[in-house]
C-alpha cells in the first residue's frame, strides 16, 4: 500500500464535500421522496453515505499504517524518575 492508497482516502474524504457544495445540483423542491422535499432528502442521505465514505477511509487509514509498522510507539519519556527530589 502506498500512494494509491492515500489518494483513495483523500478521494473518499471529499466525495461527500464536493457533493453538498454543489448546491445547484439539488436545489429543489420535486420530486418529493417519502414526502421530504428532495432538497431536504439529498442532504440526510448524505449523513449515512459519509459516514460510510469515512469508515472506509479509517479501515483503510489503518491498513496504511499497520504496512509501514507505525502501529502505537510505546512512549520512554513519561517514566518516573526513582530516587530522592
């Protein structure tokens, strides 16, 4: 995995950006779906698509660093000094 894999994540992440900036694409009031307003319904069934987009994004964030071994660095400067103050 390398730099395929970071524009994927990059891609996934803006996906639902571009498509709630583009107002023009959906300011309207038809065709009204399960009695919301498309403009209203294009909006909420963006919240779950995202959030998918965004768990996609994490898996495969992970999967990135569990290849290059950047999986948790167990942290020495935090150790209590022993001995008199």
């Amino acid at each position: 995995m390398g730099r395929g894999t970071d524009i994927s994540i990059v891609i996934l992440l803006i996906i639902p950006l571009i498509a709630l900036l583009l107002i023009p694409t959906y300011n309207s009031e038809y065709p009204i779906i399960l009695g919301i307003p498309f403009f209203y319904f294009y909006q909420m069934m963006w919240m779950p698509l995202g959030a998918l987009l965004f768990y996609i994004a994490a898996v495969l964030w992970n999967k990135r660093d569990k290849s290059h071994g950047l999986t948790g660095s167990k942290s020495t400067g935090s150790r209590r000094r022993r001995g008199r103050m």
